[in-house]
C-alpha cells in the first residue's frame, strides 16, 4: 500500500504544458513570461504615470478583491477560453488597484520598486536562454542581475543603502516566488491557457493563505501513522 503524502500534491491536470515536448513547453512558457512582463509594464504605469487617486490602503484592498474575484473565476472555470476570458477582464482592474498600492507603498518608504529591474531580469534571461531556459537558471541569474541593478541605483544616486538591501530582499522573494509558481503552473495549464497562466502568477499570491487550509483538510481526509 502506497505511503500517503504528508503535503497535499501540486495540482494536475490531464494534457497539461508540462508533459509536452521541452520545445513546446518553452514556447509556451515564454509566452506567459512575456506577457506577465507586459503586465508589469501596465502595473507600473498604473503606479508611477497615473494620479494617485486612492490611499494605499484601499488601493491593497481592492487589489486583494480583484485576487479574490480571479481566484473565484477560476473555481467556477477550472479550465478552457472562458477562464481566459474572464481573468483578463478581471486582471486589469486588479492591476490599476495594485499599481496604485506600489505608488502609496513606495512613498512610504516601502522599496517597492526593486521589482521593476526583477521582472526586466526575468524577461531578459527568458527572451535569451532560448531551449536552454531552466527555472533554477531563471532564479539564479535573475537575482544578481537584480542586485546589480539596485547598486546601479545607489551608485547613481537614486537608492538609499536601506532602500538597496530591503529591495534585495524583496526581490530575492519574488523571484523565487515567481519561478516556483512559475514551474507548477505549467502542470495544471494547457498549451492554449497562456492568459489564465498570466493571471494565475498573480491570484496564486492568495496561497500563502490558503495553503495551510489545503493542508488542513488534507490531514483530515488521511490517517497517518
């Protein structure tokens, strides 16, 4: 008998990207890569080309709604052209919120924008490593490019020495968030779900809270010894 799994298991489904041909799954992460980019460009307009119209604080909690409404979305869509559909109406509102959120942090002192030269980084080493792109590969070369950025910036003048090592930090985090989330995507995705994979390396931020349900109920429904 089977030992059951301490952890719930990554969620799978049948004929997804994962099990396709490594040029195929390339393709197709490099088109989630490059969007999610284009993505942060519209984030970053949001945050630093637009009025600040709303405080951080409601700014994070209707970022935090529009989350909750693609993770909605995709309860009611596992899969297919209307989950796409739908998070891509849903994604741009939830973008305007967040950006807004990365203005009111920023002002605050948070260094919010270490994640500018993280997700040029990111789409650098993917548009250049050609069949060779690796998630351990993206991570690794993604943070020193990142930290080498920062330094720039304090070099230049633009970034305090407190502002350089917290916004290391959070890079280093959402790098490593990114090529994780990244990596388990791709096994519960098929190769026509590129904006609903686009929209999950966003809604996946609310599994940090719901994991630890994931893991309650998975210890419920198994005995072990």
């Amino acid at each position: 008998m089977p030992i059951q799994p301490y952890f719930p298991e990554p969620i799978t489904v049948a004929g997804n990207i994962a099990e396709a041909k490594h040029r195929v799954r390339v393709r197709f992460v490099r088109s989630v890569v490059a969007w999610h980019f284009v993505s942060a460009v519209i984030t970053g307009s949001f945050a630093f080309l637009t009025p600040f119209a709303f405080g951080w604080g409601v700014s994070l909690l209707g970022a935090l709604g529009g989350l909750v409404a693609l993770t909605m979305v995709r309860r009611a869509f596992p899969e297919g052209r209307t989950d796409s559909i739908a998070s891509l109406v849903l994604l741009l509102p939830t973008l305007g919120f967040l950006g807004q959120a990365f203005h009111g942090l920023q002002s605050a002192g948070w260094p919010v924008i270490a994640l500018a030269p993280a997700s040029v980084s990111v789409a650098l080493y993917t548009l250049f490593c050609g069949n060779d792109f690796s998630y351990g590969g993206l991570f690794s070369l993604s943070v020193p490019a990142t930290w080498c950025a920062l330094a720039v910036g304090r070099g230049l003048g633009y970034l305090t020495s407190v502002e350089v090592l917290s916004g290391g930090v959070l890079a280093l985090f959402y790098l490593f968030y990114f090529s994780y989330d990244l990596s388990m995507l791709v096994k519960r995705r098929r190769g026509s779900e590129v904006p609903a994979a686009v929209a999950d390396l966003y809604r996946d931020l609310l599994n940090f809270a719901t994991y630890l349900i994931r893991v309650y109920l998975h210890w419920r429904k198994f005995r072990f010894i």
